[in-house]
C-alpha cells in the first residue's frame, strides 16, 4: 500500500518531530487506525474515538532489534474531544491511550520482526495480528506527571519488562514532542490458554 494514500500516516507526517520518527530506520511502521467499521475487534477504537475530535490519526512504529520487537511507539494526535479540564486530556483518556498502547505492544510479540507485515504500512496489519490475540488487562497501574494537552500529537513508548508463564509485563510513557514524560503505566496482561502466542 501507497503509505502516502493514508489519512493517519499523511497527518502525521506533516508533524516535524513525528516524520523523523517515521523516517528513522531503526523503526518500522505500521497502521493502527482504519476506517470505521473496517475492523470488527475494538469497537472503542475503531469507532468511538476514531473521529476528528477524539483520536485523529494513529500510527506504530516498531523498534527491531536482533530481529526481535523491541519496543513500540505509538503515535496518536488527538483532539478537543478528549477533553477533560479545558484544554487538558481527561486522565481515563490518558489511561486507556497508555492500555491501549501496551496491547498493541503485546500484539507486535505474536508477529516476529521479519514479518513482512511490519515492514511495510499495511492497513490489514492489525487485521493479522489481532485475531490471534487473547490477552486482557489485569492491572494498569498509571502515574500522572503532567497535563496533557488538547489538542496535541503524543507518543507512547512500551517496551517488555518481564513474562511469567502467561503474564505479561509492559512498561510505558507518554511523552509530548520534546520527549518530556506526561504519564507512565506498568500493566499486567494474561493471555488466555488458547492464545499462541
């Protein structure tokens, strides 16, 4: 697929910060956000918050090394609509971005680094990956450190902080364009026994 057709992957390339990070070869990219309806998985994100006032555009790149996923950094510019205070995203929006972000971390660890599929933007990425899945959130535990402005594009950085039998650990911040940390998240997921995980 032509990256340059997507609405997500133009918008976000039209942020300075955000296409250095797209252009840097040590990521890969792929699609997070559809069209509505396209995908029947997450109907939170595919269609309640995937509008012009909530979740605007999305996009992950994948940090590879030694073959392996090592970190994902989730791009999302969001809108007035998650508002809180004015001005200021509501703090279940920051935490269900931070949640979010750690399952899409979990779903890179399905699809090894040389999947064709992460080496490409590929609307149907997730489509791939995500059906497969069959994890769940047993703890979020998430510190605020600072506002999150509205509207604004922020970064999601997660990365593996340990596995235990069918637990997982991740650990992940939300950081503005000058990588200042505006919320942090350590989750416990477990994947159900017929995952594969």
């Amino acid at each position: 697929m032509d990256p340059n057709s997507d609405p997500s992957y133009q918008r976000l390339m039209a942020v300075d910060w955000c296409a250095k990070l797209i252009n840097d070869p040590n990521y890969r990219v792929a699609l997070i956000q559809s069209p509505v309806g396209k995908l029947p998985i997450d109907g939170l994100m595919e269609r309640t918050l995937n509008t012009e006032e909530t979740i605007r555009a999305a996009l992950c790149l994948y940090k590879v090394r030694d073959e392996q996923i090592h970190e994902t950094l989730v791009l999302y510019d969001i809108g007035r609509g998650m508002g809180g205070l004015p001005g200021v995203a509501h703090g279940g929006i920051v935490a269900t971005l931070l949640d979010q972000a750690c399952g899409i971390f979990i779903a890179s660890l399905h699809s090894p680094a040389t999947d064709p599929l992460l080496q490409a933007v590929d609307k149907d990425c997730c489509a791939s990956i995500w059906p497969n899945m069959s994890t769940a959130t047993l703890r979020l535990d998430v510190t605020y450190l600072k506002f999150v402005k509205i509207p604004s594009v922020i970064a999601i950085r997660s990365h593996l902080k340990e596995r235990r039998d069918r637990k997982i650990l991740v650990e992940n911040q939300m950081e503005d364009e000058d990588q200042n940390v505006l919320a942090r998240a350590d989750g416990t997921f477990i994947m159900r026994r017929q995952s594969n995980i």
